[in-house]
C-alpha cells in the first residue's frame, strides 16, 4: 500500500534521507523524525484542497508546471535556491499563509526537538521532494493533468463525485483501492484518499495530527 512517507523514502534512490541528513547536519534517524513530524500538515492542507474542485485545480496544475521532478529525483537540485522559491510557493497552495508555515514548523519542532528554524529550512524542501513524487506517480498517462481537468469538467462517471473520480485516476492504482466511499455507488471520498496517501503503512501521531489540524483552523478558519 502506498503512502506518502514511504514515497519521500523511496526519492533520489532510496538516499534521500541520508542526503537531507547531510544537507541539514541532522542524524538519519531526525531526519525521518523531522519528516513524519511534518506529515500532518501536508495531510491537512492536502485534506482542505480537496474540499474545492477550484483549489485541486490549482492544486494540479501548479504540479504539472513547475517540473518538480527533479527535486525527487537529484539530491543537487534540492540544496539549490530554487527549491526554496518552489518549495515556498507549494506551501502558500497547501497551507495559504506564512503564519501556517511558521506555526507548522514551531509544531514540528515541539515533536522533534529540532529547532524551529532548521525546520523552516527543511519545509520548502520537502514540499518540493514531495510533489515531485507525486508529478512522477502521475506520469504514466499521457497527459494525466489534462485528463483530470476533463473529468472534473464533465462530472467524473456518472457525476457521482467528479473531485473524487478526478482523485481516484491519479492516486487509486496507488492505493489499491483504499479511500473508497461506503455511498454504496463506488464513489472516492477525496478527503479519506488524502487520508490514505499519508497514514497508510504506518503508526499515525494523533496528537501531532489533531495540533496540526487546530493550526489550520486557528490560522484559515473553518473546520475541515
């Protein structure tokens, strides 16, 4: 079963923790800390975009422009300042403010014990790592952004949940099947699909998890 966690593992070769380690002077073992620490907060703000069919959008194709690819793939692309600017737009998408990133980052910290500011640091990065895993786990169609902008458009199959269908042709052969709604019509639930990229295949941090989400509600209003 996928998750997110397992992808970012998986970047630059299978060393993109040893390689964060040296870029950041932190012990694999914090490294990973660090990351699983801060998986909650992309959860959420992953969980909210999938709430509008206009921020998905967004969401979608800022991932089909900005070639984050390579912030997956080369560990020398990800100690450049371009994966700060890319990483720090990423972060307005998902989290919509400064104020949710430096909360985010002092949250991580709190669990870790690594200083706030390295954890600012290392938050563009690893946004920038983690959407070019996903821009590289979509790949495989021809043009899987555009297919989903038709499917979203159009109403998905049947219209029974055009976001989550839109969700379903990116991440379900990922899944596996996980994120399936119990409407009885076989519908996706984006928001137990965002669920499933991040907590599937490992032990979930519910106090770290619940902190994250009263951050977003603090900072953007509104519950989930």
């Amino acid at each position: 079963m996928f998750n997110m966690f397992d992808m970012l593992n998986q970047a630059q070769n299978g060393a993109a923790m040893e390689n964060l380690s040296r870029q950041f002077g932190l012990h694999p073992d914090q490294t990973r800390k660090a990351v699983e620490a801060l998986m909650p907060a992309f959860q959420e703000g992953m969980r909210r975009q999938a709430q509008s069919m206009d921020a998905m959008q967004g969401f979608f194709n800022q991932m089909g422009s900005g070639g984050y690819e390579r912030f997956f793939d080369d560990p020398k692309a990800t100690e450049t300042e371009e994966v700060r600017q890319s990483g720090n737009d990423i972060l307005g998408q998902l989290f919509g403010s400064k104020d949710v990133s430096r909360a985010v980052a002092d949250q991580a910290a709190t669990m870790t014990g690594i200083g706030t500011e390295l954890m600012k640091q290392m938050l563009p990065v690893i946004a920038s790592m983690m959407m070019g895993g996903l821009a590289r786990q979509g790949s495989g169609a021809s043009n899987p952004l555009q297919q989903m902008f038709e499917q979203m458009m159009g109403g998905g199959r049947g219209g029974a949940n055009p976001l989550g269908d839109m969700l379903q042709g990116m991440f379900g052969n990922m899944l596996g099947g996980a994120g399936k709604a119990q409407s009885g019509q076989g519908a996706f639930n984006p928001a137990e699909i965002m669920d499933a990229l991040f907590t599937a295949g490992r032990k979930t941090q519910d106090a770290n998890t619940e902190a994250m989400s009263r951050i977003f509600d603090q900072f953007t209003g509104g519950k989930r």
